[in-house]
C-alpha cells in the first residue's frame, strides 16, 4: 500500500515541478497523499521539502546564482509546499523507532531553515514568512508537551528545545517591530499560543477541548525553566494588547488584522478566563478611544470591528464556565451597546415573563388542591361548568402524574435576567410549561361560567359611575361659567367713538383685575413647592369656591395673556376705524399691562423645563397677535419702534425664555460632566461608559419658537465658552441649521468663529458641524474664505511670536557677564575660562529652553488656526493652496510647525493619493520643503509600492521644473526599470558630502533592490551597482564616487553587510567586458579590495583585461586611475608587467614613482634574457 502511495506521490512532484510556473493544485494534492501515509515524509519526501525552501531562501537572500525575478516568482509555490510538507513532518508523533534519532534531525533542520528565513523578512516574500510563522506556532506546543510527556533527557532534545527557544524570541523581536498587518495576523495567534500554554492554569471545565499548561511541567525539569516559560505568558499577552492600532500606527489599521486580534484576545479569555478582567478592559478602553478618533478608523471600520468585539463578547458570555466574570462582561456589553446584546436581553427579557405567568398559574391551581383518599396526596380539581354535575366531572387521564411532576419541578425567579455566577437551565422546561397550560386550561372551564353573571353586574355599575361623573363635571362647568358676567367683543365698526374708548378701558380693567388672581395662584404654588416639591398634584380653592386641580393656574395663565393679545387687536382695531395712530408710550396704560403679565413671566422663567410647554402656548398666543395688529410689522420684526408694543412684549418674552432655558440646559450638562468626573475618580465603573444623551430642550425651542430673533442665537456662545458645555452648544447649532433654515447664516457664523476655540473638543466639534455643509452648500465659498483667513490669521501670529522669540533668544546669548571677578576678589586665568564656559554653557542651555517654549506656543497657536482648514481640506484639496502659499514666506520655525501639523492629513490620502497630486506637482517656490515632507509621508511605508499617478505626477513635475533627486528618493519602488536608471544619476546628484543626502540615496537604494508583496524589486544589487557605473552618473564627478561608497557601506541592523560579495564579483566582471570603460570601475574595485577584504585575483584579473583592451590608449584619467590600481595590487600585479608594451609600461612608471621602484626590482630579478628587453628601465 504505502509502494502504491509512493510511487503516487513522486509522479505528482515530478509532474507538479516540471511546469512553469509549478503547479500548486498537485502540490496540494501531493500534501494530502503525504499526510494519509506520514511514512513518506520521513523517507525521501522531507529532504525535498526541505531543498525547496532552502534554495529559495538562499536566492532571496542574495547568496545563490539564480538573482532573476523570474527565477523568484517560479521557486515560490514549491518554498510553500515545502514548508508545509515539513511542518506536517515535525508535528506529527513520530514513530517509536524514530523518535531519538531521525525525528531530532529533522526538526532541527526545520528549525535551521526557519532562522535564515526570519533573518531576512523583508527580502522574502510574505507568503513564505507568513508560513514559516504558522508552522512554528504549531510545533511550538507540540516540542513542549514532546518534551514533557517523553521525560527524555536525551541531548538532541534538549538542543530542538533550546533551538525553538531563540525562533520563539525572533518572533517577539518581530512582533514589536513589524507594521505589516498580513504578518502581524499569523504573530497575533503566536502570542495567543504562548499566552495560553505558558500559563499554570487548568483548561476551564466547559470546554471538552484540552490544551497545553503549566500545570503539566514538572517543577523540577531537567531543562525546562517553569518560571521563565510563565515570564513568557506574561510577556506574550502584554504584546498581544499593544498589537491594537492607534492613530501612531496608521498601517496597522487594517480591519482584517484587527478582528483577528481581537479574536485571539477573547479566545485567550475563553481558555484562560482569570485573565477576563484585565484583558477586557484594556480591549474596551482601547476600542472607545479608538472608535472616537476619525483619523484612526473610519465608519465602516468602526461598524464592522463593533459588531466582531460584541458578538464575540456575547459568545463568550454565555459560556457556563465564565459565571464567575458575567459582571464584568455584562459592563462591556453594555458599553458596546451592539444590537446583539439588545436582542440577547429582549429574548431573556421574554422568557422571564414567560416564566413568571407559568409560576403565577402554577400557584393560581395549587390553591385549588383539595384533599384525595390519600391525606398524603393531593389532586388538582377543576369546578364543573354550569348545569354539569361535581361528581361528573374528572380530569383527563394521568394528569395527576403530569401534574404532580410539575409541582416538584424547581422554578427559577432569576429566569431571563443577566445570568448570575450560578445559573441552572431546565432541560425539560418546554415540555412542562405546555402541560401545565393544558391544564390551567382545564380549570378555566368552570370558572367563566362562575363569572359571567358578576361581570355583567359589574358592568352596570360602571356605566351608571360614568353618568353619575359626567353630570358632576357638566354642574361644575355651569358654576364655572356663571362666576362672571359673560364678556362679548362686539364689532368695533358698530360702535361709536366713546363706546369704543370704553370697551377698551373695560378690557384693560378684566386683564388687571384677572392679573392679581392669577398673582396670587403662583405664589400659592409656590407656598406649595416649598412645603412638599415632590407632593404631585393637590386639591386647591379658587376664588370662586370651585375645587380642582393645580392645571387651573396654567390655564388662568393662558386666558390672562389672551386678554392681553385681545386688548392689543382691539386697541388697533379701534385705531384703525378712528383713522388715528396708535400711541404707545411710557405715559400710557400699556405699560401696566405689559407690567400685569410680568408674573407669568417671571413664573416660566423660574421652571422653564416644567413649563415649556405652556410657554410655547403663550409665545404663540403673542405672536398671532402681532400677525394680526400689524402684518407688515410680522414680516420685518426687527423694526419695532416702541417697547410697548405686542412685538416688543413678545420679543422680550423670547428673550427671557431663552435665555432660561439655555441656563437650565448649561446646568445640567455641566452636573452631567461632573458626575461622570466623580465616578471614573472613584474607579466606580470598570469600563468607560457611554457619552449621556445631550440635553434637546434648547433644540426644541429653537425650532418650536413662531419667530426667533437672530440676535438670541448668538446667546448660544455661552454655552461654546466652556469646556464642560461646549458639546451642548456645538450640537444644537449644529441640528438647528440643518431642521431650521432661516436661522443657518448666523448659526453657521458662529459655528466657523468657534472652529478656531483654543479647547480642542469645542473646535474639533464645531469643525465637524461645519464640515457637514462642505463643499456642495451654498454657503462652501463662505466657508472657505473664513477657514483661509483664519489660517493666514494664525500665521500672521505665529510670524510675530517666532520673531520675539528669536530676539529673547539672542538676547541671551548676547548677553555679556563679567567672570573676572569673585566676591570682588580677583580669580586666575584657569578659573576665569572655566567661569568663561561655565557661562556659555548656560546661555546655551537657556536659550534652547526659551527656543523650545517659543516653538511650541507657535504651534499650538497654529493647530487652532489651521484645523479647520485641513479638515475641509479633505473634502477640496485645492485648499491646500492656501497652506503653500503662507508656507513660502513663513520662517523657519513656522515652517517646520506646519509641516508637523499637516502630516495626519497627508498620512491619511496614503490609499488615494491621486486626490492630492495635482495640488502637490503646482508647489510655489519657496515651498518645496513641504513638497518634499508630502512625498515622504505618501510613501513613508517602504514596503508599500507608490501609487502610479503620484510617480507619474512628480516625475513630469521634476521634468518640468527642473528639480533635483530630493522628490524622487521616496518614489523610486514605484517606477519601472528603465524609469529608475534613467533618475539615477538626479537621485546621486544630492550628495554633498554630509550625512543627511547619504542617508536619502541610502533609503533609495534600499527601496530600489527590496521586493514588496506581490512584485519583485525593481533593479536587483547587481543592477544597480551597473547603473551606478553608467555614464550618466560617472558624469556626475566625486558624487558618483560618493554614491559606490554608500552603496558599499550599506549594513543591517546586526552590521552585517546588505550587498553580499558575489553581487561586486559580478558586477565588475560585467562592466570590464562593456564598450566603454571608466575610472569609477577600478576606484570600485579598489574599494572592494580594501574595505571588504575581496579577494585579490578578481582585481588583478579585472586589471588584466584592462591590458588586453589597452587601457594605455583611454583618456588620462582613465590611465591614472589604472596606474594607481596598479600600484595598490602590488606585487601581485608584477606578473602582468610582461605583458605591458614598452611604451606603455614606460609612461605607467613616470607617472608613479612607487610602482617604477616595484617594476625595477621585480625586472632586476629576471633572467639576463628575460631582462634584456628592459635594459631601458634599470639604466
């Protein structure tokens, strides 16, 4: 059977690696042939594998032969398969026979192979990585339980384990550097692993699963450090909650890599629940900063990971086991407030009322137990229907048995709440809750009857109780109507002059005699309040002796300022037919009447909470009399000439109400802030909580009002001063612009002058408010100009803060002390210059101070300026203009707070930089800085390929205008072949000398030769070392010297060079045999020879066939270069002295005294034949 699978398996590799590129679905197919008879894997099969991924790595790695792209992209899938085929070898019991001698040296060979690959993962792909760090989580806890269950002391054992040790430290090194979300997925479930395994804590009881712990380690193990491994349990789950992204690691916000770690963190709580509360509640507190941070996560993100972290919450919740820690995951569902959790308590909300109603029948039926033949027994006996005999009637067959093993069945009062530390579920629960209903349904039957006769006397009764109520609610309403003799507004047109004078004085007379009456009902209400605030409704005596309820004040309240408004309508009615102006001043009787509603007033503006609604009612009682006495007046009530008017009583009223209202709504978001502040400082709540719902009283006023006066909305402000009610403020502006139109004007002014609040939650909420009618409303144009002048504004600002502080700072070092002199005691010459720089020192130091301070005041000034402006600029980049041309002009220090202000901006067009690379490529001069900090923050993530139209943009850009190799070194990984050869010699011409254009052509090189996902690099080491040497670049002088030198010098962290020797070899084999040769050539091998230990016959052959090509007929420089060669590579190169011309060789040792000395004892050595044709040279 296993010849048959053998000879399956070789003709599934042969067929899978003979094609181009290999065939992965045989490869798979050849893993499970391999996996149904694991005896392959130890015979021929691992070697394979492990030759596979070997030579790939060797390739990738720059010390194999094969360095084409091609040749990487074809050896992948086989790397794959390899790794896969060892990783099913190693994690697998093997046999007896094996287990002390071939077993060992396979996993060690695995293990070898999985440090060459993590010593590089930039230079391999990441599929291969990412499969590599699969396979050593999987054999991590098999090597562990290997070791204990085997209780071997053997060597090779010892050293597997030791060896897996330094992989399991790589890859925490690799976790804490790496901002690759792929990568960082697979290292998240190798932190779960050893969290969970390296923790002495028994798997939990609810799980059938067993897993690996502590607990299984002996104490004494004879290689084994039980508290070094539980060091690592510790360490790993630390370094699994840092993995959560924050606004620093953009990169990482990746919603796969975040869901994948937030299901490793739950599962580690599933397996290891005494670590529930303190993972939770880093988990929750990390996801309610994150998820208020727009610059992190966006919507959808936020959704998404919301609805993973609450369902997986609300799994874990329902577990048995985590009994003990329901509180702490209630808090944080709770929190998360997830539509599942709401659904989860509704269901149990549900099934507790169920349970409730089967408990009330159930008691409703044992209270109609009587006693049986047996007095130890009871039977349930329901009554017989009418006209049915007692004893005729019995129950159906076996219900005492039902009924009987349901009355000692236990019921839970705790049914459907949040599940305690204890909870029990009835797996018979159904099947008894429908027999006791069929049986309550049993015992029913005999009591409807009973109780149709007193229903229908019971309904009698009701209907004569509402006549009787209805007569004594008609009799009171006659009394009501009879207290006062009935007043009639007859028609003003049919009376005359002085009946018209006369009505109107008897209107007025009512409203003063009704105001006093209603005076003293408020202060009753008042006497009231004081004596008992919380006594609800009570009985009081009007005047007219009728008893009701306290509504009667508000409608007293209503019918007083009717009377008014009709006083008013009837005033100018009167007016109107009489042909004569209405006067309205101090002198008459309308300023009592204004004075008569005064109370009412006064009494609304003590509770307006309580009574809105009644001054709704009146404010639009005033305002149709203000339509009605004067329509034109309605339409512009801005223009009131006089105080006395309707308009001006109601615009007064608007006023006072308002401004109570925006009082009452201050208040109680600032006590909402207060106790929120008290709770989290007394640790009350393990999980933050939720933000309280927003006071919508002053909202509702605003749009409720008939007519609010555009002035009143300016009295928001006070609300946008303070921190502690700003939220208020900014909200209601916000959805009243948007619910109320005539008032979006002023409320959007006042939204855009608090956009640049020094409190940062004020702004950024008014900015977002604002952002809401950007670019498309009518009002963009406005907005714009209002978010540049307000930016210009803090430049301007910024320009004269950093020139006073640039005079303090020179005034400091400036300033002159006398140090000659000590207590007016003369010092010596020593202690005079060690007081000299003692001095300087300080002056140093001060001034840094001051220049520090002085920076960071400009800054904070700027991000207040400025914020608005880049938020909108998301929505329109060309805003952006307006940053670049403030930048040009702005001194160095503003400049530099600019760029640092503007970088999450730019950070967050990373995945559409096409939006932002027009306004990039049309930088004004003078700001090419910026452009510069742009292009590096679009393309700061170096194993991220540039997007096309960025490259594409600031490549014709740089044609265009004629600008040097700064704004390309961040694109290069995104051009092609011939793009980069051709920026090369642009990218070079930085160099100057210091270290910092060293180390951008260093990071171009970098990105140049390193491969991305999914694409090869774009120039191999040997490549570019060539184009280095193209002509071109040699033009460029001692810079493209400078640029070998770099290249040369390049070294990985370890120290470790990056470009491996072969790479030189090669390269300058290739150059010799091109058409034109030049001197970078040789001053390259020179610096191959001396700095890199190179081994001497490469240059000396390298010279050798400059001598065939007669390097004597090149140009001088080239000569003098080849001489100094020469020289260097002495005596080595005497050899070739032979095969110089005379000529040459002549003109080689003028120029050289050195090598003339060398060539002349070598020729003296000669034979007198050999010697005879350089006679020249010895004489």
């Amino acid at each position: 059977m296993d010849g048959d699978a053998g000879a399956q398996a070789e003709k599934l590799y042969t067929e899978a690696v003979h094609e181009t590129p290999p065939n992965r679905n045989k490869l798979d197919r050849l893993v499970d042939v391999l996996c149904d008879h694991p005896r392959l894997l130890y015979d021929s099969f691992f070697a394979k594998a492990h030759e596979a991924a070997g030579i790939a790595v060797d390739i990738w790695h720059g010390t194999g032969d094969m360095v084409s792209d091609d040749n990487l992209l074809i050896l992948t899938p086989p790397a794959l398969w390899g790794w896969t085929v060892m990783e099913e070898t190693v994690c697998h019991a093997p046999p007896q026979e094996l287990r002390e001698t071939r077993y060992p040296q396979l996993a060690q060979q695995f293990l070898d192979l999985a440090e060459q690959t993590l010593a590089h993962p930039d230079t391999t792909p990441g599929p291969v990585v990412r499969r590599t760090i699969q396979a050593l989580t999987r054999f991590w806890p098999e090597i562990i339980n290997a070791c204990i269950s085997l209780k071997t002391q053997s060597p090779a054992w010892r050293q597997m384990y030791e060896a897996m040790l330094q992989r399991a430290d790589s890859l925490m090194q690799l976790s804490e550097n790496s901002d690759d979300p792929a990568l960082q997925m697979h290292l998240a479930k190798f932190l779960e692993t050893e969290a969970t395994i390296f923790t002495a804590v028994p798997q939990p009881g609810g799980s059938s699963r067993s897993t690996l712990s502590l607990d299984q380690l002996p104490d004494s193990h004879a290689y084994i450090s039980k508290a070094a491994l539980a060091t690592r349990g510790e360490r790993a789950r630390q370094q699994l909650l840092r993995l959560l992204p924050s606004s620093d690691h953009i990169r990482l916000c990746n919603t796969s890599f975040i869901t994948a770690t937030i299901n490793s963190i739950v599962y580690l709580m599933n397996l290891r629940p005494q670590f529930c509360e303190q993972l939770l509640e880093r988990l929750i507190n990390w996801y309610v900063v994150t998820n208020s941070s727009e610059q992190t996560m966006t919507h959808l993100q936020s959704v998404v990971i919301g609805k993973t972290l609450s369902i997986a919450l609300l799994q874990l919740y329902t577990r048995r086991y985590m009994g003990a820690y329901s509180e702490v995951l209630e808090r944080a569902l709770d929190a998360l407030n997830g539509p599942e959790w709401v659904r989860w308590q509704e269901q149990q909300a549900r099934e507790r009322e169920r349970r409730q109603r089967q408990q009330a029948r159930q008691r409703s039926q044992a209270r109609r137990q009587v006693p049986d033949e047996d007095p130890h027994s009871t039977r349930w006996v329901p009554a017989p229907e009418d006209g049915q005999d007692e004893l005729a009637y019995q129950p159906a067959p076996g219900a005492d048995a039902e009924l009987g093993a349901m009355a000692s069945q236990p019921s839970s009062d705790a049914a459907g709440q949040k599940r305690t530390a204890h909870a029990d579920d009835d797996d018979d629960e159904e099947k008894q809750m429908l027999l006791l209903e069929e049986s309550a349904k049993r015992v029913k039957l005999g009591e409807e009857a009973k109780m149709k006769k007193k229903s229908a006397a019971s309904a009698e009764e009701r209907r004569q109780i509402a006549v009787d109520t209805d007569q004594e609610m008609e009799a009171e309403m006659q009394v009501a109507l009879q207290s006062e003799l009935p007043f009639e507004l007859p028609s003003m047109d049919e009376m005359t002059s002085d009946a018209r004078q006369e009505h109107v004085i008897e209107a007025i007379r009512r409203v003063i005699n009704g105001s006093e009456r209603v005076r003293k009902f408020i202060e009753h209400k008042r006497v009231l309040h004081s004596v008992d605030a919380a006594s609800g409704p009570r009985l009081q005596t009007l005047a007219n002796g009728l008893s009701t309820n306290s509504k009667v004040l508000e409608d007293s309240m209503v019918m007083l300022v009717r009377l008014v408004t009709n006083c008013y309508v009837m005033f100018f009615e009167a007016s109107r037919t009489e042909a004569s102006p209405a006067h309205m001043d101090a002198s008459s009787q309308w300023n009592e009447m204004q004075e008569c509603v005064e109370g009412v007033l006064q009494s609304i503006v003590e509770a307006p909470r309580a009574q809105y609604g009644l001054a709704m009612i009146l404010l639009y009682e005033l305002w149709m009399s203000v339509v009605v006495t004067d329509p034109e007046l309605a339409r512009t009530p801005e223009k009131s000439d006089s105080e006395y008017t309707v308009l001006a009583l109601y615009l007064r009223w608007c006023e006072r109400i308002f401004d109570a209202i925006v009082a009452s709504s201050m208040e109680m978001a600032s006590q909402q802030v207060e106790r929120a502040a008290a709770e989290t400082a007394d640790g009350a709540a393990v999980v933050p909580q939720q933000q309280p719902e927003l006071d919508e009283l002053l909202l509702e006023f605003i749009k409720d009002v008939p007519y609010l006066p555009l002035a009143l909305l300016s009295k928001v402000e006070a609300c946008l001063k303070s921190p502690s009610t700003a939220a208020l403020g900014f909200v209601t502006l916000e959805r009243a612009i948007e619910q109320r139109p005539p008032i979006f004007s002023a409320g959007l002014d006042i939204l855009l002058t608090y956009s640049a609040h020094p409190d940062r939650a004020t702004r950024v909420g008014c900015i977002r408010a604002v952002k809401k009618h950007y670019p498309n409303g009518a009002s963009a144009q406005r907005i714009s100009k209002m978010a540049g002048s307000s930016f210009k504004m803090g430049v301007e600002r910024a320009t004269k803060q950093s020139a006073e502080m640039e005079q303090k700072v020179a005034a400091i070092l400036n300033q002159v002390d006398d140090v000659s002199m000590s207590d007016d005691v003369p010092m010596s010459d020593e202690a005079v210059e060690m007081r000299k720089t003692e001095a300087a020192e300080k002056k140093k130091a001060d001034a840094f101070a001051m220049r520090k301070q002085g920076e960071q005041v400009i800054e904070a000034g700027l991000v207040v300026h400025m914020e608005l402006l880049l938020a909108l600029s998301t929505k329109n980049m060309d805003l952006l203009t307006i940053v670049f041309d403030a930048y040009k002009d702005a001194p160095l220090t503003v400049q530099i707070s600019i760029r640092r202000i503007i970088t999450p901006l730019v950070k967050s067009m990373v995945n559409t930089p096409a939006k932002i690379t027009p306004v990039l490529t049309q930088f004004p001069v003078g700001a090419e800085t910026l452009a510069q900090r742009m292009i590096f923050l679009l393309c700061a993530d170096a194993t991220r390929v540039p997007a096309r139209e960025l490259v594409q943009g600031v490549l014709g850009m740089c044609d265009e205008r004629n600008l040097d190799g700064n704004f390309m070194v961040f694109l290069v990984n995104g051009m092609d072949r011939e793009e980069a050869l051709k920026r090369l010699p642009s990218i070079v011409g930085i160099l100057d000398g210091s270290d910092g254009p060293r180390m951008l052509v260093r990071e171009s090189f970098a990105r140049l030769t390193t491969s991305s996902l999914n694409r090869p690099s774009v120039l191999s080491p040997t490549q570019l070392l060539m184009g280095l040497h193209d002509e071109a670049v040699v033009s460029t002088g001692q810079k493209a010297v400078e640029a070998v030198g770099v290249y040369e010098a390049m070294a990985k962290p370890d120290g470790t060079r990056v470009f491996s020797t072969p790479v030189f070899d090669t390269a300058l084999k290739l150059l010799a045999e091109q058409e034109h040769v030049s001197p970078l050539m040789l001053q390259t091998a020179d610096a191959y020879y001396r700095r890199r230990g190179g081994p001497a016959g490469t240059v000396i052959k390298l010279l050798q066939k400059l001598i065939e090509r007669k390097v004597w007929t090149m140009d001088d420089d080239m000569v003098q270069v080849f001489v100094q060669s020469f020289r260097t590579m002495l005596p080595g190169t005497l050899a070739l002295v032979k095969t110089v011309p005379h000529d040459a060789l002549k003109r080689m040792v003028e120029m050289d005294a050195q090598l003339a000395t060398a060539v002349r004892g070598y020729v003296s050595k000669m034979s007198d034949s050999a010697r005879k044709p350089y006679r020249w040279l010895l004489h």
